[in-house]
C-alpha cells in the first residue's frame, strides 16, 4: 500500500518546514564561528603591517582608492576620511566587531557591525588577498540574513538563563541600538560619505543608506513587536525564518559554485589536462614555507599526476555529490584534507582555513551536535575553574536538528 503524500500535502509540509523554525542552525553558526574568527586572527597577524595594507603607508594610495570606489561604487568607510587616526579606529573597530561576532555577542547587530568592518578593509585596497578574502566577503553580506546565534553563541547562553524568567528590559540592547543610529547619522550628515538612498548598494535599487537604515528600523520593530505585540512579532518570527533559510540555501550553492567554477576553468588548462599542474607551484619559492617537503612531493611524478587530476575531480564533482549524503560526506573530508595540504605546502593558512569553515555548512547535524560537548569538556580541562555552561534551551535544540543538508 502507498505511502506517498498528495502533491499538496507535500508543498504544506515543506513550506511548513521553511517557516517555523531556522534550519541548519548548527551549520550557520559554525560559519559565523569560523569565517569571523579567520579574520579576527588574520587582522591580528598584519597588525604591524596594517599600515601598508591598508592604510595611509600602502601603495595602493587613499586617492588612487577613492578614485577606483567611484567607478565600481563599492562601499568603504576608509574612503570617508584620509586621517590617520580614522583609519585607527576602523581597524580597531574590524577587530572589534570580528572577536564579538566570533563569540555571538548581540549576533544580529554584530553581523552588520562586522560586514562593515570587513568591506571598509578589503575594498579599501582591493588587490590584496589570496581568495579567502573573497569568500569572508561573500559569507559576511550572507550572514546578515541569517539567525547564525541560535546555538554557540553568548546570545544562547544569555536566552537559556533567562528562560521562564519574567521579561527585563534590555538596557544593553537599546543602548547598542541607539549608539549604532547615532553612529549611521553622523556618517551620513558628516563628510562624504557616498552612501546612496537609491543606488550602488548591496542590492538593485537600494542604496547602502537605505540598507544600513532598514536594518536599523528593522531591528527597532523587532524589539517594539517582541514587547508589546506577541502576534505581529510571530508573523516576523515566520519572516526571519524565510530570511535565515534563504540565507542559508544561497550559502550553500557559492560554496556549490565556487567548486563548480573552479574544477570547469581547471579542466580547460592544458597543465591540468596533461597532469602536471601542481608541479609548478610547488617549485615558486613564493608558495614554498617547506622547500624540501613541495621538492620532494614535485620530484614524484605520479604524485603529482593523481594530485593534480583528483583535484579537478573532486572540485567538478562535489556538487552533484549532494544527491547523496554518505558520498557527500566521504567528498567532504577529502576536500578538507585537500585544503589543509594547501595550507602546509603553499603557505596559504587563511585562504585554506575559509574553505575548510565554507565547507562546513554541509557537515552533518548530528556531528557537529557531537562536536560541542567535546569541544566544552576540552575547554573545561583547560579552563577547570570556569562555570559550566546552562544547558540550551529544548526549543533551540529542536530547531537545530532541523536542517537542509542532514
């Protein structure tokens, strides 16, 4: 006897699916954790050469960049003042915002806080970077749709101790919220800002005024509806769950594209097609931090041969490996491999730990539900004196097993 649903009982239940709860939670927060940590750390390891990379010592000058921003209209907040003690505090500010993103800090305000962060650096001078930077990019405008602080995060911890507990005003949050308007109005009336209302934004027809003061507003709705109107706030529920998911599903096929851009363009090389790419990098003293190691693997021609045709392979085939989840699993860890040995042969860390945190989003629920009990008991044993954490809310944990990607 049949099984199978109606048509219509399958779209209900699917749409019933995207719109109450987040999915992939436990996914989102990895790349929240990983992607803002890798540039956390990063901003610290070129903070004696930030000067040069992005501030007023660089060969990329402050007028050379303001005239490339006005032709590809891409949003920074160096590009606002020349000063040297302006391009202090972004900097301080990108560091600032990454480690409190990293923790789920205020996650919501710190994902925009962030995302500014990141963009005012890497536009500022755009010929710096090796791919990785792209990816933190991408993932940080993502990142704002999404509800990345449901699970491992401050904001959890803090929603945990608070349950059952009556309601408290959150002076924090509207002092932060508050700070954040004044902060966005000063910009706007002082200087030249070149923030549009209508144009050269994050989206068509929408400038990145009118986004950074939606947002704003929208935060601002969200508390007002929380407070005193439970049944408009659960309809913003619904719509920030649509929000979170879409977010997550758009994260999901970059990384899909990234992979899929990547294995076809290599396909069309003839070093590739003759198997003797990896070869060649391996004898650039530029990506060689173990001469001895890469002379060694490049003196193995078969080596060489299978690495450099299993990469083409693994990159073209990853996508279509998502139709089924234990190959997709298999994949996943050779591709993690594949990145770390990036990482210890060309001396490319940051581009290598991106991916590897990109890659992430399509790990299993049930791992990375394994994953944080042992990563607490190994906190524990290194920090024995601290508190144990509350445990997080059912509802939460509940959300969390839900998920697009198993």
């Amino acid at each position: 006897m049949s099984t199978t649903l109606p048509l219509g009982a399958r779209i209900s239940r699917a749409a019933d699916r995207v719109t109450s709860s987040p999915l992939g939670a436990y996914q989102t927060a990895v790349i929240r954790i990983g992607l803002s940590f890798t540039w956390l750390v990063f901003l610290l390891r070129e903070w004696p050469n930030r000067h040069e990379m992005y501030g007023p010592d660089g060969p990329w000058s402050w007028e050379m960049a303001r005239r490339l921003t006005a032709d590809n209209h891409a949003f920074t907040a160096l590009l606002w003042s020349d000063g040297g003690l302006w391009f202090e505090a972004v900097y301080a500010f990108a560091v600032v915002t990454a480690a409190l993103l990293t923790l789920g800090w205020r996650t919501r305000t710190m994902t925009v806080l962030s995302m500014v962060g990141v963009l005012s650096l890497q536009n500022r001078s755009v010929f710096l970077g090796d791919g990785g930077d792209n990816v933190i990019h991408l993932m940080a405008l993502y990142l704002i749709l999404t509800r990345c602080g449901r699970v491992w995060s401050l904001d959890a911890r803090r929603a945990a101790k608070q349950a059952g507990a009556p309601a408290r005003a959150d002076v924090t949050g509207i002092v932060l919220w508050a700070a954040c308007g004044l902060a966005l109005a000063a910009a706007q009336i002082l200087g030249e800002t070149r923030m549009s209302w209508t144009d050269h934004g994050p989206l068509p027809g929408v400038g990145w005024a009118t986004a950074l003061w939606g947002l704003w507003l929208v935060q601002a709705l969200w508390w007002l509806a929380g407070r005193y109107a439970p049944e408009p706030r659960a309809v913003l529920d619904v719509l920030a769950n649509l929000l979170h998911n879409a977010g997550l599903l758009v994260i999901m096929a970059e990384v899909c594209l990234i992979y899929a851009t990547a294995g076809w363009y290599k396909i069309q090389g003839s070093r590739w097609q003759d198997g003797t790419a990896l070869y060649y990098p391996l004898h650039l003293d530029y990506f060689s931090p173990w001469p001895e190691l890469s002379h060694a693997l490049a003196g193995s021609g078969l080596l060489v041969l299978l690495l450099t045709y299993g990469t083409v392979a693994v990159q073209v085939a990853f996508p279509f490996t998502l139709l089924n989840r234990r190959v997709k699993n298999v994949l996943l860890a050779v591709m993690m491999m594949e990145h770390l040995g990036i990482a210890l042969l060309l001396g490319l860390p940051f581009f290598s730990l991106a991916m590897i945190v990109a890659d992430a989003v399509f790990l299993p629920t049930s791992f990375l539900r394994r994953l944080g009990p042992l990563a607490g008991r190994a906190r524990d044993r290194l920090l024995p004196a601290r508190e144990q954490p509350v445990p997080a809310q059912r509802e939460g944990d509940e959300a969390a097993d839900r998920t697009l990607v198993g």
